[in-house]
C-alpha cells in the first residue's frame, strides 16, 4: 500500500506519481520541487535556476492553494499530513538545504529518519514539560 501525502490545509494530495510534488522559494529563486516520498531519501528535484546551497533555508507551499507549510510547533521545519491505509498523522522535514531530518508523528509516536535526526525530537505533539 502506497504512502498518501497530502496538504494539511486543503487536504490535496502531493503525491499523484511517484514524487512529492512542492511549491518551493529561496530568495528570488522559485519554483516546484519533486521530493522522494520514501523516508530517509533525499533525493530532490530542483527545476533550473533554482539556486540553494548547504544551510539555506527553503519556504515551502502546498503547490495547489499555496499555503506555507512552515510547521507551527517549530520553524525550522515544514509539515505535510500523510495516510497510508487507515493510519496517518504528519511528516515534519528540516527547511534548511542539506539538513536531512524527518519525522513521521502519530497519535502514538514519533518515527525519525535522517543523519540529522535528534533522538530525542522537538515535541512535535504539543504538550509541555511535566512538572
């Protein structure tokens, strides 16, 4: 069963082929951008002239009603809901060029891929500290 990726704003599906597709800007540079769905993979399609280097940081937006993908639990990454079957939740991934960091979050848990995926992530579930 195939992966679903989907806007978390319009619910539009990302991924109608086998890339993510998304609306990507870095200073003047824009343009849409092809990301593997599967995770640990950063492979990335730029389109010409789309020039980022390592540590800048990219603004992505949902490609069909362009809402900015910023995740509000913590800026430096950007957020898309995903499915697969009758399980789903979010997919978090670094904006910054080169960081590879993802994190898959559920009701339950909380997956990490990436060379520079933390251990112990951002608490992307919203709940403070305990006293």
């Amino acid at each position: 069963m195939t992966r679903i990726y989907a806007c978390p704003h319009c619910e539009g599906v990302l991924n109608p082929g086998n890339r993510i597709i998304l609306r990507a800007q870095h200073k003047a540079a824009r343009g849409l951008v092809l990301l593997s769905p599967k995770p640990g993979n950063y492979d990335v399609v730029l389109p010409a002239g789309f020039s980022v280097k390592a540590k800048d940081t990219v603004d992505f937006g949902c490609p069909l009603c362009g809402h900015d993908l910023t995740s509000k639990r913590d800026p430096k990454f950007a957020e898309v809901a995903f499915h697969k079957g009758e399980k789903g939740g979010l997919v978090a991934f670094s904006r910054v060029f080169g960081q590879h960091s993802t994190y898959f979050v559920t009701e339950k848990k909380v997956k990490s891929y990436g060379k520079h995926a933390e251990p112990e992530p951002v608490n992307f579930f919203g709940a403070g500290p305990e006293d």
